[in-house]
C-alpha cells in the first residue's frame, strides 16, 4: 500500500473479462452506483471465492462435491472464552468467541436453521453445563462447504487462487492457510518472469503444482476430518482410529513425522520447480 501501486476498490464487482491479448481488462461494476469501469493489466488473478465469477468467466469448471451438512458459523457474547477466540479471553469479561456446529441442525428445516431455538439448543446439546454460560449470539451465517478443485487454475492470464481454485471443508482450519500458500508461489513465478527474464509458460507448472497439492494431500486429509469427527461414538474412536490414540501418547518422534507433509508438501518451492522445465 506504501509503494503507492495498490488500489482498492470497495463496493465493486468484476462483471466480465476482456482477453486483449498481450493483457487483460477486467470490467468492474460499481454495486451502489452502478456504473462499470475497466482496469488493465498482464494478469488477472482470481481470488474471489467457490463461486468465483473469474473462474466462471475464464470457462473452467469447478468438479467435485458438496457436503450435505450445513455449518452454522456464529459469533456469541459469552462470559468466558471455551471455543477458538476472536480475541483474546479475559477471565470474568466479555469475549467474543467463534463457534461452529452441525449436530443440530440435521434435524432442520432451511427456515428454522438460525432461529434462536435451534441454536440454543445447539448449546445445551454441546456444552456440559450450559446454565453456567450467559450466551448472546450476535451474528449467525449458514454455509455450505465443498471437495472441488478447478479442471486447471491458469488459464492463459488467468491465475486463480484459494476457494476460487480449490474448496474443501473447514474442520481442521485448512482453508485459509493454502490459499496463503497459492499467492505466495505465484508471487514467486511472477518475479521470476517479470526479474529474470522466465517466460510465462511458468505458470503452468505452478498450476500443476497447486492443483497436486490438493488432490493428494488437501482433499484426501480434509475429508478424512470430517468423517472421523462425524462417525464413530466417541467411545468407539478412542480405541479404534489411530489418529486419536496417536493424540493419547504423543511422543516428539510421532510429531513430527505427523507434522512433516504440512512443512514438505504443503507449499510449492517455484526454483526447485522451475530447474525441472526449460522456460
Ligand atoms: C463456517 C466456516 C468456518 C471456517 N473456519 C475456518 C478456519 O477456522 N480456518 C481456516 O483456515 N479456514 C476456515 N474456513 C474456510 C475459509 O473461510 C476459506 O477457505 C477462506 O476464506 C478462503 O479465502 P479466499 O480469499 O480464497 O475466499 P473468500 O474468503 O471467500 O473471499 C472471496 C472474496 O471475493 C469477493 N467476491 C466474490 N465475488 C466477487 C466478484 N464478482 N467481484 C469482486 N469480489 C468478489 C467476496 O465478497 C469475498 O470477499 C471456514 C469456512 C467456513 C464456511
């Protein structure tokens, strides 16, 4: 922001994408006034979401699934922090936790999915005492999440990053982190091509790159934390699942084997990717 080079633009959505061959436009509308404008530049990087209006119109296709539960994500007021902190907790003050749960809501109608009943009830079925807690809930949101990853996330001078090119389930917080990981490799390709004279054939590679990471290491784990928190009792897990027996007893060793993938494959080192094609 410093530099003077980045603008943003509020209450503005891309409508459309114009291939100018050499360049890109996006055209841009402005959601309270109305009116498009154009911006020009060598690349156009989607980061817009799972229901990317750039991937759609760059004509790639988003496959995969649709999990059928629904999160509710809520923000609640609560006497004492219990569950992943917006802020940080002060014992006998207000905080404002983030809270999300799907066990109650199996049972619901659409309509009835954020009314306060359902969500209390949520409570009392979730906390082991919940006449102890005063709860506020202040914003309520239902989402949908997904297993999908685009059919390529480079299309000519179309870039994608995060949900717009891959979407899986947020147990386990890993959606935010590889997106993270997606604009920073691309970063990295761009400075090669724009400071050391790469040819932009780089970012094919670092699609290919970004689209393996998630076929054999997001999706694959993202969905097994799912269904390892959704099926068995907890009675059954503690004894049957390794993973949480592996939580019983964790010795340094067993860490960091489990830990390693997440420092090895998780990323895309573009140099060492780059020696590998003549670009
Ligand atoms: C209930 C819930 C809980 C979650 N918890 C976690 C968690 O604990 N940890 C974690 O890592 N991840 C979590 N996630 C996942 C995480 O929120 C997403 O993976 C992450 O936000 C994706 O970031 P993104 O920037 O790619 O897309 P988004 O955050 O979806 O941002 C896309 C942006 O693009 C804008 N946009 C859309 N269309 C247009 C358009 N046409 N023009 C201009 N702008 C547009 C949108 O308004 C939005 O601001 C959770 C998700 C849900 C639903």
């Amino acid at each position: 922001m410093k530099t003077g080079n980045v603008h943003l633009h509020y209450e503005s959505e891309l409508t459309d994408i114009e291939d100018q061959g050499n360049s890109v436009a996006a055209i841009i509308r402005n959601t309270r006034a109305g009116d498009t404008s154009s911006f020009v530049g060598s690349y156009l990087v989607g980061t817009d979401g799972s229901k990317s209006t750039a991937r759609k119109l760059a004509g790639i296709q988003f496959p995969g699934h649709t999990w059928k539960e629904r999160l509710i994500a809520m923000a609640i007021i609560i006497s004492f922090t219990f569950m992943s902190p917006l802020k940080q907790p002060i014992p006998e003050e207000k905080s404002l936790p983030e809270v999300c749960g799907s066990d109650t809501i199996r049972r619901c109608r659409p309509e009835e999915l954020t009314r306060d009943e359902t969500l209390y009830t949520f409570f009392e079925e979730v906390l082991s005492d919940p006449r102890s807690f005063d709860i506020w809930i202040k914003e309520r949101s239902v989402y949908r999440t997904h297993q999908r990853l685009a059919t390529t996330i480079r299309k000519r001078y179309c870039p994608l990053t995060g949900d717009a090119s891959h979407s899986n389930n947020p147990y386990g917080a890993m959606g935010v982190p590889p997106g993270i990981l997606d604009v920073g490799s691309l970063a990295d390709a761009r400075l090669m091509i724009l400071l050391e004279g790469k040819s932009n054939y780089l970012l094919t590679p670092w699609s290919d790159a970004r689209r393996k990471v998630f076929q054999y290491f997001l999706d694959p784990l993202t969905t097994a934390t799912l269904l390892r928190l959704k099926y068995p009792t907890a009675a059954s897990a503690a004894t049957d699942d390794y993973f949480f027996q592996g939580r019983q007893n964790p010795t340094p060793d067993t860490l960091v084997k489990e830990g390693r993938p997440f420092l090895e494959v998780w990323g895309t080192d573009m140099r060492a990717l780059a020696q590998g094609y003549d670009v």
